[in-house]
C-alpha cells in the first residue's frame, strides 16, 4: 500500500499587481498513513499555501497551482473536478486553523456548526446529527457540550473554539488532518492541551496528520518525520530525532540555534541574520544564502536539487549535501 | 509626486479625469466648442430633433441644445466648485477644532454636525434655498451649508488619529502656537482626506444642483443649467425627448466623472485604503456618494 | 353687453377656428353616465369665504348658488332669486326675491336667513376671509368687519323669502361682485356642526347641482348628481375629477378614453387642430386675463414715457407669441379682454421698430441703454416670455436680467414690498367687467398691492374710474371705460402682450358642453354622455 | 440590549427638538409676507390684518415657536394655512401613497441591490473584476429625476405599457413607474454596499472553514458569507433610507403622486409653514423610527449584540 499523500514537485503561483509571486516552488514531500509529518518555517515560507494546496482551498483569483501532482491514495487530487473534490474535504481530508477566533462562523451556535458538517457527509437528519455534534464536543473535551453547543463562538474562549474547530474537522472520521499552526494564537498551557488532544484523537481514529508549525517544540513533541521549508521550497527533511541530533541544512541549523534551551548552560541566544526574503523578489540561486553564514559561489548562481541521502533523510544544499542542481 | 504616477496607473482614474478634464475644458472654452451661442434663438426653428444642423436638436425656442449643454457644464462646475470650497472650508476648520481642542468645543460641534446630518441632505438644501429666495449665491451657500458635516467628521477622525503622534509633541514643545499647530502640522496631514472628499463632493453638488434646478430652485435663465433643462424640456417628453435626453445625460456623465476621479483619489491618497482591498463599510459622512448616505453615529 | 357674444364670436373667427360643431339634442334617455374630467392641482378649499383660486371658483359652482350667477357668455342671470332685483333709483338699494322651494342638499329649505347668514360670515373678522372685499360695499361692512359693530344693516331678510341689501354708495358692478363665490348661500347648521368651523370646507353643503362625494386630496373628487336640483337634476349621474399634474399624462389617458375633456398644453394643440378626427370636439375658450410687461413708472428710467414707449418698440409680441402660443392667444394692445363691454378693438399697438426703439431711447437720454431688471415667477410659460425678450432688448442697448422669485416673494416685491424695475404678470378677471380690469390696474388708490402694480397714477383717469364705478347706465359705463383705457395707453404704463386663448377637446360622445370664460358659470348640469365606443380602436375605426 | 435600545429611543428626542427648532428659524427667514399670497389682490388692510391674528403672525417668534411645539407635543400640528386642513389629517391621508412608493421601492432596490452585490462580490472574488463595479458607479451617477424622466418615456410614452405619472385609481400599476425609478436609483449604493460587504466576508477565515467542511459553493455563500455579510447589509439598508426618503420627495414631485414629498414641495412653494414643518417634523420622526428598527434588526442578526 503506498503512501497515504504524495507531493510531487508543486509550484503555486500567486498572480498580483507586482507581477507573479511563486510562492510555492517544485515543493515534494509525502505523508504516511496515521503518521504525524511536521511542516516547519518561518511565516510565508509557503507551508500554508502548500497545505491549502493539499484541499484546493487557495485563495481566488490570485492562487493559481502551476504545476505539479498530489496523490491523495493514489488518485491526483489537481485533476478532480470540484464536486469530487467537495466531497473529499471534510469528509477525507479535514483542516484546522491557526486563528480559532475568526475561523469559526460568528452568527452561528458551535453545534450547529459541526453539526452542519456531520449532516453533509454522514447524511444524518438534523436532530440526529445535533446529537453527534453534542458528542463530538465531549468527545474533544468540551465540559457541559450540550450547553456549549448552544453558544456562539464569542462567548468561548481561545482553547475551547480550537476545540470546536478540532471536533468539527474530526466529526467525519478524515484520513488526514491538516492542522495549520493549531496552537499559535493560544495560550502555552491551552497549547500543551490541544496538542495532547490532537495526539489522542489520531491514535484513537488512526488518522494521518500534516502539523504545520513555525515551532520546533511542538514538532518535537509531536511529529515523526519533519519537513523544513524556506521561501517556497523544501530545504531538508528528515525524521525527528534526526534532525534534531544532527541538522544538515543551514538554516534548519540556525532554527535549532535560535529556540532557548534549559538543558544548555545560559549564552547568547542564536539568530539568524538577515531577513525572509520578499517572495516576489527572490534572490538567486539558493535562496538562503544572503544569510548563510557557509555560502560559496555556487550557492549565488545555481539553486540546489533537494538530494536523497538515504535514511528518509534528504536535503537541498551546495555545501552540506552533495548538491546537484535543480532544475 | 508618487501619488501623481499612482494615479497615472489606476485605470479608472484616467477615465475619471478624462471626464472631468473635458468638462473643464467645456466650461473654459465654451464660446469656441458650441456651435450657437447658448441664447440663440430661431423661433422658425422650434424643437428640430438632433440632426445635422443642430446635432442634439433645438428647444422651444430653436436654441441648440448641444450648445446649452455646453455652457450648462460652467454653471454645473462653478457651483460644484463654489459650493465644495465653501463647505471645506467650513468644514475643515470646525473639523480641526473639534479634533484638536476636544472636550467641550468637540461635544458642541458634534452635536450640531449629527443635527445637521440627520436632515436629509436635499431636503436641507431645498429648505436652505427657499429661506435664501433663489439665485446663484443661494446654490452656494446652500449646498455649502449641507456639504459641511461630513467633512467635519471625517478631518476631526484623522486629527484624533494624529494628535498623539509624535511630530505634534515635539511641536508643542517647541512651543508652536495651537493656530501654528492646526495651519502647519495638522492641516496638511488631513489634507489627502479633504481632496477626497471634495472630489467625491463635486459629484453630489452637480446631482443635488441639477434636482434643485429642477425644482426651479436652482441657476437662473438665461443661464443654461442641466438641471434647468431637464425641467423645462420635461412638459415636450412627448414630442421632443431630446430635450430631456441630453441634459440628463451630461449630468450623469459629469457626475460619474467626478465619482470614479474621486475614487482613484482615496485609492492612491488614503493610506487606509491603500491596500488592494475594497472598503469594508461605506465611507462615513456625505462626502461619499451621489446624494451621499445620511451618516449614523 | 350686447356687443359681447358678437365680439367673441368675431375674435374666433379670426383665429380661424369655430367653437364646438352644433351641439346634439339629448334625448331624454340621454341621463346617466359618470363623467370623467381632469384637474391640474388639487382644489384648496371648498368653503366660498376662502375662494382664492380659478380652480377652487370651478369647484365651488358646481356645489353652490347665489342670489345671481353669470351664464355661460358672463351675463349676470337670476340664480337662488326668481328674477334679477329691483334696484332703488339712487342704486343703493337691492331687493331680491328668492325661489321657493329650493333645498339644501341636507334637506333643509333655503330661506332669506340664510343669505344674511353667508354674508355676515364673510365679513366677519373671525372668520379672517380672503375675500371680504366683495361685499365690502355693503353698509355697515367697514364697521362690522373691522368688528367694531356686531351690526350689518346691509344685508337683511324680510320674511322667509326676500333679502334687501343695502350699499354705501351705488356700485354698478355690484350684480356681478354678487354672482363670485363669496356670496354663495351655506346653510349655517352644517357650518356649526363642525368643532372647528374651518372644517367645513372639506364638507360643503349647498343648493347646487352637484353633491361633493368624496375628496381624496391630491387625487380625485367625485360629485354625484344632486335629483332634487331646483333646475331639474342634472343629466350625468355623476363627475369625478382626477387631480392629474402632468399634462403629457391627462393627454395619455384622453387619447386612452378615460377623460372626457381635457385642457389641452401648448404641444398638443397643433396635432389635435390637425387631425379631422378631432377638430369638431375642439373648443376654444378665451380666459378673462390679459399678460403684460408692467413697468414702474414711479422709478427712473421708467419714469419717462419715451423710455416705456422705445421698450414697446423694441419687442416684436407677434414673432414671440407666434413661436410660443400659436393659435393660443389674442394680441392685447390695451388690458380689457374681447368680450367685455369696454374692449376697445381699435386701440393701436406699438410696431417693432427696433430703430424707433433706439431713437427714443437717445431722445430720453439714454443712447447707450441701460440695465434693467424683468421679475417674474419661475414658471416655464413666462421664461418663454421673458427670455425672448431679453434678447430683443439686448438688440436696442438695454440690459435686462430675469429674476425669478417665488411667487409670495413676487408679489410682495412688485406690491408694497419693493421697487423692481419691470416684471410679467398676468391679471385674471374675478367677475365679467371692464372695471374689473381698469379700476384695480389704473386707480392710483390700488398702487402696488392693489392691483395697481405699475404704479400708474393719472388723476383725470382716477376721476373717470370712480365715475365709471357709479353710473349704472351700461351704455355710457362702457363709454367711460373705453376713454380710460384710451388715456392709459397713451401713456404705456406696460407692454401688453396677449389675452390667453385656451382650447379644451372633448370626446365625440361627449355632449351639451358649452365653455365659459369666467370660471363660475361652469355648473356642468347640460352635459350628457352619449354611447361610448367599446375602446378606443374601436372609435378610431368607426371615425374613419 | 435593552438599554441599548432605549437610549436610542431616547435620544430622538433632542434630535427631533433640534430638526424642528432649524427648520423653524429657516422659515421664519424666508422673504416676502405669507399673507400676500394668501388673499390675492384687493383685500382691505383689515381682511390683511385679520389674517395675520388668525395665523398668529402677529406674535414674536420665539412665542410661535413654543405655541408650536406645545400644540405639536400634543399631537397637534395645526392647520394649513391656505387651505385650513388638519397638517395631521393632510399627513394620514397622504401617508398611505408614500408608504406604498417607499416599500415597492425599498423591496425592490433591496431585492435588487443586495443580489446584485452578492454576484458582482462573488464574480470578482473568482477573477472577473472591475466592469461590474464601473456599472454600478456609473449607475450610481444618473439623478433620480433623470431615471424618473427616462423611465416615463420609455416605459410610459414609448412602450405605453404603464401609466406615465398620477396615481389614477390608486391601483398598483401607476407605482410601477415611479416604484421602478425610485427602487432603481436606491438599489445601486446597495449593490454597492453589499459588494464590498460580501468581498470582505468572504475573504473570512471562517469561510475558508465552511470550504475546508466540503460545504457546495452555495451552501457557502447562502448560509455562511451572506448571514455575515448581512450584518453590514442590514447597516446598510438602514442607511439607504434617507437617501430613499430624499428620492420620494423627488420622485413624487415628477410622478405627480400625491404623497409626503409632494405635499412638503407643494407647501415649500406656497409657504404653508404649519404643512412644512408638519413634513419635516414627520420625516425626521420616521427616518428616526426606521433607524431604531435598523439597530432592532441589526441586533436580530448580530449575535453578539443578541445576547448581550
């Protein structure tokens, strides 16, 4: 049985008044079944524009996928029409989103909202799908969910809307779950919480989950195998233990420098120098090496080939790997 | 300057400066672009429909009605003009007064802006033209008088906005006077906003000049005033609608001039609305569209 | 008067045009029917003490009577009293004989009471009257209405069915000032029945031979037949009139067949002359109005006559009437219309010389012109007026400007209230004389407000109106209006322009339709209704 | 919620005192003597005179102005005066014909307009722009008596197929012109409105939710975007009243319909100050009204404000 999705080489464009943005660019990673695969970046490095790629959910006009193929069980999902593709989110393919403050519809009550998304996928009446929402709630560790259910998202607090996206994205049993930064706007210990609730609930439904984060914490918490990614592309991907044992790309390096640790003794703290760069206005080459501290003159010219090193491991660098050039 | 090329680029700008550059360029060289003269009459020649002699016809009393159109544009433009000006001016001072003095100065003005705004702004403008009695410094002042709350509001918003940024409190403690301060930090900074909502007012005065007229409130003939012609020509709907077609349509056409001018303006001026989104909520006030909205507080 | 039906029929011909073909004879079957008619404002009131308007005069007729009316040519005719009155030799004394029989549409019998009554109430201050001055001739009404006196010896009944009034001094006119809607009859009970008495006049009550049914302002009124008229029921069952403002609208639904008659607008008149089918349902109607220029002659330039006279040259009335008013109007070289005894037909107008115009201008001291101003109010009837005008003036040196005022704000600048230069109004007769015209326009006593708006002043033609307003002998009253009107001319306090001419087309089923110049004559009670075709293609059809 | 409400109920009153202390003043500075065109020509000082107490033109004005208000505060407005009916009755019988223009014509410019901007919001949003928009600024440019003259030529003189202007029998089909023009004219800004309101909302993330569900495109727009969109849709209904109320006045004035805005233009040019000042004060106290079911409505589809 092959993977559950596989990326292969994605390129989004994105087209606005300053000319076309490539926000994503020849992007390939894949996803096993009921594994947790951990997208790491900094913000607007394309890790959300890949994700929204995954449910062709860009946003229009301007999002416009150029090329490339996701396999979602083996079936392209580019090439479905959209009623298929309807069909697939939600019930296949399930998402939730960093800001559980606006990602919830403010007019309507939390149960009517899952509720709406059980009755659509699962075909139930209305009170029997209330009542799956009402379970569901509980089920994500909502107290009293049949009075929260009756409560709009404004009287909720951050954590508890998190935990209604959580359970409206979960209420039809998906094959994978795509958690855009779930717990970046949330308090640290409602953090912990949501990210313990996600790890039960895939071990619990065997689900597989994409966990895009800018946090190695978290990654490292959760995640089994990591993707990093810089300005639109995949700069090195590896499993956890790995990666966080020996980094290979640089800038995987100066991520791992800049996250404080307690179990080293108090210096200064790591920073990358230097800025992301501006996706419309792309350096050439490999793209982080104006704040490469290794950079030699092939990295200016040419953009490296993500290379497999064995070991699930590969990377994309003149200087570490045996770079070879992309295309 | 940055501005300038902004606008160069901004399509519907270009349309609505067209627009308005050929209407100020009707009004200056009227004598030379209208084939008559504007009271021309050729009682032998009452109410021709538009054709090769007179291309839009001619009216009850065998005048062409290009050449009205033409002239009408000055009597459109001049009240726009006039009227605007005078409703800025009014309407920025007390703006930057209740803006920057606050408290009980604030209170009163707002006050009496919300009272004014809660007229619907035409009928104001009627009650305000027949208390003056007819005539072209009533359009003024009575449109004048009815532009200015929305202007008020909208300077006192960017003054509340700026009064606390920094360049005003190195201001005042180099000891600026509060009329220096008002003149030369705070004016300027409202500015951008000010010639928005002129341009925007230009498109309601031509409209609320053009219904006034035609309530025979408005310019008085023989000066040739669209709004004018649309009355008179309105008992000949039957049997001459030229006269009532045109008109109207050079009404439309100045308005949509000065609306689409106005809107290139915000887009390229206003910071607020600088990014490539459209306005989540109407633009406060009377500045705004045609007849504007009655703001609510 | 004998001249007068003669004279009008002569000034129609010359227009070539012929009042409505030969009117058929109803049959008797011929009652019924609701007749549709359109009016262009709604009416204001319907109380006879408030009667201001042409309008509210039409409507008023058609509820009330007085002791006299005018017929249909403007002859005063008996009307609540059985026979014209006798009149005192020294003219003071009227003693009128009223119908027996004749019932208030509640029921109630009329009685002599009653005309004291309406009378009293129109004088009385309370009831602040906007016409007053219409009995104000009778004795005691001076007194009574400044309401020093509870006393009218004027007017007062002898038993049940005769009324004797009283005059100051002898008023020749006075029959006619007695046919106009202040003198109609109301009974007083249903004046009282009202909390408030200016109620009434949304429920009048009278002796006429129309019910008012129902008013819907702004919209319709609708008047049903009264059956126990004095005269004899009227032959419609019913009229309703619909308030229509737009004249291309009452065209639409003429043409449509849902009016019955209809005033027909400056474009319209030409196409219905020209078409066959409705030239013999046209008729013309002349108004008892005259339009003029008004000078001040109190205020320099205007002041002199070679002034007044170069403006009367300068402008070319035939080209300007012939472009606005074609076939509608009838050039006026003096002020009283066609029709009345006292039109002088050969008054001489002043040609179009503009040539002449500047000459006399230079003779006054003004070669060069001057500047002027021409008021009036803002309606589109008189800017086509003025606004040739001011061209042609401009031709001759002289600058005018149009200024529009509000009609209130006019009348007050050209009354007392200002001192303009020039202005276009019109005078409309209130009832059919010559001293309707002369007295208020030329009596140096009704400067301004009064009627007098040119400020005209000339004692020995002052001298002439107020022998003019005392001699009852008809034939020489006229004789004295003539010579007024004479010396008033040759001093050309105005420009007269024309007597409006106006036409009314009627369907061809439509009959005993009869039009007349004062507005009150109107009582609707010979109009019958024919068989309507089915629809209008229908009666297209069958008139080809 | 509550006390919301009822300090907006409560705050019309001042509002209503100041709207008829200006229009007041405003009257009272208009030229020329109301009597003269009263009583015509030839009446005697003392007919003059008589008026004048009957009116009460005689008192100083700040006296008139609290007569009038007192008897206002009484629910009478006086009478005209030239023609000497009860403002109040004037008002009630006319009433109806506004109303009538004003919800034929709000129903369809909010019919109109709000699905307007609804389909020119979701076009744009997949890609097709501007020339939608331009339409509807370019639509927004014509004046009400422009649309009204258009509309009875083409519809009245040339198709002939609806009655040019009056109101005839009162039946339906006389609105329909003035109705169309009216409801044409106010549907524009709300297209307008509604446009940007929908191109906001559905730029929301939780639009994005309802998408990431697999809800079908409508469910989308319908049930998510369009009950949020409404929140300023309804903000924005409220707003187009005056702007309404502003086009009756014109709109009956070329139709010939004897409603509110005719009789307030009528009286303006007759100088009927008690009907003037019946109007406005009428109109501001309806637009008030209207404004305060705006915010009951706005609250309706507000959660937020709901169940505070």
């Amino acid at each position: 049985m092959g993977k559950l999705v596989a990326v292969e080489d994605l390129r989004v464009h994105f087209h606005t008044e300053d000319g076309v943005v490539r926000a994503v660019d020849a992007v390939t990673f894949d996803i096993d079944h009921g594994e947790i695969l951990g997208v790491v970046g900094e913000s607007g490095c394309g890790k959300s524009v890949t994700a929204l790629s995954i449910i062709r959910l860009l946003p229009r006009p301007a999002g416009r996928i150029a090329s490339g193929r996701i396999l979602f069980r083996g079936q392209d999902l580019l090439k479905k029409p959209e009623a298929e593709m309807r069909h697939i989110r939600g019930n296949d393919i399930a998402m939730i989103f960093q800001e559980p403050m606006t990602s919830l519809n403010p007019v309507y009550s939390c149960g009517a909202q899952v509720a709406e998304a059980i009755r659509l996928h699962q075909g139930l009446r209305p009170r029997e799908a209330w009542a799956e929402a009402v379970d569901m709630l509980s089920r994500v560790g909502i107290a009293a969910p049949e009075r929260r259910a009756r409560e709009y998202p404004h009287q909720l607090s951050g954590g508890m809307r998190q935990r209604v996206m959580i359970a409206m994205a979960l209420s039809c049993n998906p094959r994978l779950l795509i958690a855009d930064e779930p717990t970046t706007a949330l308090d640290v210990t409602v953090q912990a919480q949501i990210l313990e609730l996600v790890k039960e609930l895939k071990r619990d439904m065997g689900m597989a989950v994409m966990l895009i984060t800018h946090d190695l914490g978290v990654i490292a918490e959760m995640a089994r195998r990591v993707v990093v990614m810089y300005a639109g592309r995949v700069v090195e991907e590896a499993d956890v233990m790995g990666l966080f044992r020996r980094p290979l790309h640089p800038y995987t390096e100066g991520l791992l420098d800049a996250v404080p640790r307690i179990d080293l003794p108090r210096g200064r703290l790591h920073v990358i120098p230097g800025q992301v760069p501006d996706p419309g206005d792309l350096p050439p080459g490999c793209r982080f090496h104006p704040r490469c501290a290794h950079r030699q003159d092939v990295c200016r010219k040419a953009t490296p080939k993500l290379v497999d090193l064995g070991e699930g491991r590969r990377l994309a660098c003149w200087v570490r790997g045996q770079g070879r050039e992309a295309p | 300057m940055r501005s300038v090329r902004l606008l160069g680029r901004h399509r519907a700008a270009k349309v609505g400066m067209g627009i308005v550059a050929g209407l100020v360029a009707m009004a200056l060289f009227a004598p030379v672009l209208a084939p008559y003269p504007p009271d021309h009459m050729e009682l032998g020649r009452v109410l021709a429909p538009p054709g090769r002699t007179n291309l839009l016809g001619t009216d009850y009393f065998g005048r062409d009605v290009l050449s009205r159109i033409i002239f009408g544009a000055r009597v459109s433009l001049t009240v726009g003009v006039v009227a605007q000006l005078l409703a800025a001016s009014l309407g920025v001072t007390l703006g930057l007064l209740a803006g920057y003095l606050g408290g009980w100065a604030d209170l009163a003005i707002m006050r009496l802006v919300e009272l004014v705004l809660c007229f619907p702004d035409l009928l104001l403008a009627i009650g305000l033209s027949v208390a003056l009695g007819p005539g072209p410094y009533t359009l003024f002042l009575a449109l004048g008088l009815v532009g200015w709350p929305g202007m008020t509001r909208l300077v006192r918003g960017e003054v509340l906005a700026l009064r606390e940024r920094e360049f005003l409190e190195a201001a005042r403690a180099a000891g600026a006077s509060t009329g220096r301060l008002l003149r030369v930090h705070l004016f300027p900074n409202c500015l951008p906003t000010v010639l928005v909502a002129l341009t925007g007012g230009m498109a309601s005065c031509i409209m609320a000049e053009a219904s006034l007229s035609f309530l025979g409130l408005g310019a008085q003939p023989p000066t040739p005033s669209w709004g004018s012609m649309l009355s008179l020509g309105r008992p000949y709907l039957h049997h001459a609608p030229h006269l009532v077609i045109f008109p109207g349509l050079a009404i439309a056409l100045a308005v949509f001039g000065f609306s689409l001018l106005g809107d290139g303006l915000r887009d390229v001026l206003d910071p607020r609305w600088a990014c490539s989104r459209p306005p989540a909520t109407s633009r406060p006030g009377r500045g705004g569209g045609p007849h504007g909205q009655a703001g609510r507080s | 008067m004998r001249a007068r039906a003669v004279a009008m029929l002569l000034c129609l011909a010359a227009m070539g045009c012929r009042p409505s073909g030969a009117v058929p004879v109803p049959a008797p079957d011929r009652y019924g029917g609701v007749f549709r008619g359109a009016w262009n404002r709604n009416p204001v009131t319907l109380d006879p003490a408030y009667v201001v308007t042409i309008l509210d005069a039409t409507a008023c007729a058609l509820i009330y009577n007085g002791l006299v009316r005018f017929d249909e040519r403007g002859r005063v005719v008996p009307d609540l009293a059985v026979a014209l009155p006798e009149v005192s030799p020294d003219g003071r004394t009227y003693v009128f004989e009223l119908r027996r029989g004749v019932t208030f549409s509640n029921g109630r019998e009329l009685v002599a009471d009653d005309v004291v009554y309406s009378f009293r109430r129109v004088l009385d201050p309370a009831t602040a009257s906007r016409r007053a001055w219409v009995l104000e001739a009778l004795e005691g009404a001076e007194a009574f209405s400044r309401g020093a006196t509870g006393e009218l010896p004027g007017v007062r009944a002898e038993g049940s069915h005769r009324v004797v009034i009283t005059l100051v001094a002898p008023q020749a006119h006075f029959l006619s000032l007695l046919a106009m809607p202040a003198a109609y009859v109301l009974a007083r009970e249903e004046v009282e029945r009202h909390d408030d008495p200016r109620d009434y006049g949304f429920h009048p009550v009278g002796t006429g031979p129309w019910i008012l049914d129902t008013w819907i302002p702004g919209s319709r009124l609708y008047f049903r037949a009264n059956r126990d008229y004095f005269e004899g029921r009227p032959y419609l069952d019913a009229l309703e009139f619909r308030i229509i403002e737009d004249p291309a609208t009452a065209l639409a639904e003429f043409r449509a067949g849902n009016l019955h008659l209809l005033r027909l607008g400056p474009a319209e008149y030409g196409a219905f002359l020209a078409d066959p089918r409705w030239r013999d349902c046209l008729v013309a109607c002349p108004d008892l109005a005259v339009y003029y220029l008004g000078f001040n002659c109190e205020k320099r330039p205007f002041n002199d006559p070679r002034v007044r006279r170069a403006i009367n040259h300068a402008i070319d009335r035939i080209a300007i009437l012939e472009a606005v008013l074609p076939g509608r109007y009838i050039l006026a070289n003096g002020s009283v219309p066609p029709g009345l005894a006292g039109h002088d037909a050969g008054l001489e107008g002043y040609a179009y010389d503009p040539d002449l115009a500047r000459r006399l201008l230079a003779e006054a001291g003004y070669p060069r012109g001057f500047r002027m101003e021409i008021l009036q109010t803002p309606s589109p009837g008189s800017l086509q007026l003025t606004e040739p005008i001011q061209r042609m003036l401009a031709a001759v040196g002289i600058r005018a400007r149009l200024v529009q005022l509000e009609t209130s704000a006019f009348f007050a600048t050209i009354g007392d209230g200002g001192n303009p230069d020039s202005f276009l109004v019109s005078w409309w007769a209130d009832y059919p004389e010559a001293e309707n015209f002369l007295y208020p326009m030329f009596h140096s006593r009704n400067r301004g407000a009064g009627g007098n708006r040119a400020r005209f002043a000339d004692p020995e033609v002052d001298r002439l109106l107020d022998l003019a307003r005392y001699t009852l002998d008809a034939g020489k009253r006229e004789a004295l209006y003539r010579e007024v009107e004479r010396r008033v001319f040759a001093q050309t306090p105005w420009v007269p322009l024309y007597f409006p001419v106006n036409y009314l087309v009627h369907q061809p089923w439509v009959g005993g339709y009869v039009p007349c110049p004062v507005p009150n004559a109107q009582k609707m009670t010979g109009v019958w209704l024919g068989p309507q075709p089915r629809s209008h293609e229908a009666r297209e059809t069958t008139q080809r | 919620m509550t006390r919301y409400l009822s300090r907006r109920l409560f705050l019309m009153v001042p509002l209503l005192l100041g709207v008829s202390l200006i229009t007041f003043i405003l009257l009272y500075l208009v030229p020329g003597d109301p009597v003269h065109s009263l009583v015509g020509e030839r009446a005697s000082p003392e007919t003059i005179e008589n008026i004048r107490r009957e009116l009460g033109l005689d008192l100083p004005v700040h006296v008139r102005y609290s007569r009038w208000l007192g008897r206002t505060l009484r629910g009478d407005l006086g009478r005209s005066w030239v023609t000497h009916r009860p403002v109040r009755e004037s008002l009630v019988t006319r009433f109806p014909v506004t109303l009538r223009l004003s919800v034929l014509a709000f129903t369809f410019s909010s019919v109109l307009g709000v699905s307007l901007g609804i389909v020119v919001a979701v076009r744009e949003d997949r890609g097709i722009d501007h020339p939608a928009h331009r339409l509807l600024i370019a639509g927004q440019s014509v004046p009400v008596i422009y649309l009204c003259l258009l509309f009875m030529y083409v519809f009245g003189v040339w198709m002939g197929v609806a009655p040019i202007s009056g109101l005839g029998d009162g039946s339906l089909r006389h609105f329909l012109l003035p109705a169309g023009a009216l409801g044409l004219y106010t549907a524009v800004p709300k297209a307008r409105m509604t446009r940007s309101a929908m191109l906001e909302v559905l730029r929301q993330d939780y639009v994005r939710t309802a998408r990431a569900k697999g809800l079908p495109e409508g469910a989308v727009i319908w049930r998510h975007a369009l009950r949020n969109a409404m929140v300023t849709v309804v903000t924005v209904l409220g707003s187009g009243l005056s702007n309404l109320l502003v086009g009756s006045v014109l709109t009956e004035t070329v139709f010939g319909l004897p409603g509110i805005g005719k009789l307030q233009i009528d009286a303006v040019w007759a100088r009927d100050f008690p009907v003037v000042m019946g109007c406005f004060i009428f109109q501001a106290l309806v637009l008030s009204l209207c404004n305060f079911v705006v915010d009951l409505a706005y609250a309706w589809v507000n959660p937020r404000i709901r169940l505070e």
